[in-house]
C-alpha cells in the first residue's frame, strides 16, 4: 500500500510548475519537471512551459523569445525537466 501511495504523490507533484518568476534585465523564468516514467525527453512538458509563456507574454501583447532553454531527459529514478529563460517582446 506504501509504494501505490509514494506513486501517487510522485504522479501529483512531480508535474508542478514554478511559474513565470521574474528574472533581471525584463527577463523571466519557468521550469517544470515531468512526471513521465521511463527514458526520453520530456516533450509533454516543454510544451506546456511555453503555452505558460506564451500566455503570460499576450498578456503584454508582446510575444516569447527565448533567452535559454535547458532540457534534462528523464532516465531511470530521475524526472525529465524544462528550464525556460525568456524575454517578452
């Protein structure tokens, strides 16, 4: 029962995202780690860290450039993340 409950908080928080973060120089950060089992790029979660971008950045009326984008494949007993600087222009 422990391991199906140390599952399901995995599966709950390892999705969770900072949020845009207000950086230096008008610039902005996000990351995300995904929850995503096995070996391989964490796609999924580079997607939703640009749709938050994108989203905070219209909010502006100004669109997303990125400054740095760092991608970490998930492997084995270790979660894929995104680390997104950017710039709204």
């Amino acid at each position: 029962m422990n391991k199906i409950y140390i599952l399901l908080m995995i599966f709950i928080f390892g999705c969770a995202s900072t949020g845009v973060i207000p950086m230096d120089s008008g610039t902005y950060m996000i990351a995300k780690r995904s929850a995503q089992a096995g070996f391989g790029p964490p796609d999924g979660v580079k997607a939703d860290v640009y749709k938050e971008a994108n989203e905070f950045c219209s909010k502006k009326q100004q669109q997303v450039v990125t400054v740095d984008l760092k991608i970490t494949n998930s492997g084995f007993a270790r979660p894929g993340n995104v680390s997104l600087i950017f710039r709204c222009e």
